[in-house]
C-alpha cells in the first residue's frame, strides 16, 4: 500500500483583531478636538504676543492670524468649535460609559508604578484596548485643564459679563496667567503624545480606523 506523506500544514496565521476599540463618534469627536487646540494654541500665540505677560514673545512664524485681528478671528472659531464639540465628547464619554470604563479605576500607586515601568522602558503597549494608568491620568488632564482654558478664556472675552468667575479666577489678569498655564499645560500634553505616537505608532492607526491593530 502506498503511503502518502503529507507535510506538517504550517500555523495557521493570526487574523488581525477587528473589533471596534474606538467607535466612530469618538475618533470624529477627537481630531475635531485636536483640530481645535492646534488653532487655540497658534492663535493665543500671537494674540499674547500684541501684550506678553512675561519677558518673551512667540515666533512669528509659529503663530496663526498674522496680526491680532486675525489671530482673534482665528482663535474665537476654534473656541466654538472645541465649546460644542468638547461638550458632545463628554456627554457622549459619559452617556455611553466610557468614561468610567476607560478612565478608571484610577489610583497614585498604579500611577506611580506604570510611570515607573515607562521610564525603564518596561511599559507594555500591546493591548491598544487598555489604558495604563499614566495615560489614563494625562487623559484626564487634558479634560480639566480645557475646562480650565475655557472658563478663563470666558473672563478674558466677556469680562464684565461673567463678574463672579472672573473674581472666581482671581481677577481679570490672574485670569490670563491661568489661561496661559493652562495652554502651556496642553503643549506639553501634545508634545508627550507626539513622542509616545512616534514609539508606537499603531496606536495612530486605531485612532484613524477604530480597530486593535494586529500585534505581532
């Protein structure tokens, strides 16, 4: 009787995850939101250049509007846009549950430990669908700290119509310093995120089309 031998099939390869880790109102929600802060960003630039609370100016080539009447145009758009859409990605995060899913728990001993790992290096990103704890704390940042730059931004547009938050904030130009840490506190957020994307840049990739990318 012949026997035919038949080679070993090789591993079966794995198929990439499809699930949807970041569902489309998200992601839409989200590069509005960048969007928005970029423009912030560059614009408060050259509007705090025509008066510096401190002893230094902007670039005039890192700065939007070119003169301080555009640059107000500029960043008043950008303020509604964030305005309305920041709402809408909070109240979906918290209608839908995300929020509590994503972000929490939360504790300074997982923070401690995770910021730990990430400067050693050690910090795993293989699970896109999980958060560690130092993201989940800088996420949560950057919420406050726009409520933070909007609610000051509202004393420096509106002065005499919000009287109680501008005595809230400590007055009209305690009110601009809070806003430019505030600002300055975003930047840093954006530069920290830009680094971390660059080091693992699937994580992009699911921020565009919404599915755990395929780990190797």
């Amino acid at each position: 009787m012949n026997r035919t031998l038949i080679a070993p099939s090789a591993a079966p390869a794995r198929p990439a995850d499809s699930r949807t880790i970041h569902p489309l109102w998200m992601r839409i929600t989200h590069w509005l939101n960048a969007l928005a802060v970029v423009i912030l960003v560059m614009s408060g630039w050259r509007i705090y250049d025509a008066s510096p609370l401190f002893g230094f100016s902007f670039p005039a080539a890192i700065t939007l509007g070119g003169w301080l009447g555009g640059a107000l145009q500029w960043h008043f758009a950008a303020m509604w846009l964030l305005f309305f859409n920041g709402i809408l990605y909070l109240a979906l995060n918290l209608l839908s549950g995300r929020l509590a899913r994503k972000f929490f728990p939360l504790t300074p001993g997982g923070v401690l430990r995770d910021l730990k790992g990430a400067l050693r290096g050690k910090l795993s990103h293989a699970d896109a669908r999980q958060y560690n704890q130092v993201q989940k704390l800088a996420y949560l940042f950057v919420m406050l700290d726009l409520i933070v730059i909007v609610l000051s931004g509202l004393v420096l547009w509106k002065s005499v119509q919000f009287p109680l938050l501008r005595e809230l904030l400590g007055g009209y130009e305690f009110a601009r310093r809070i806003h430019f840490v505030g600002m300055a506190g975003i930047v840093v957020f954006l530069i920290v995120h830009l680094v971390m994307v660059a080091l693992v840049p699937r994580t992009l990739l699911a921020m565009i089309h919404g599915h755990a990318p395929k780990t190797p």
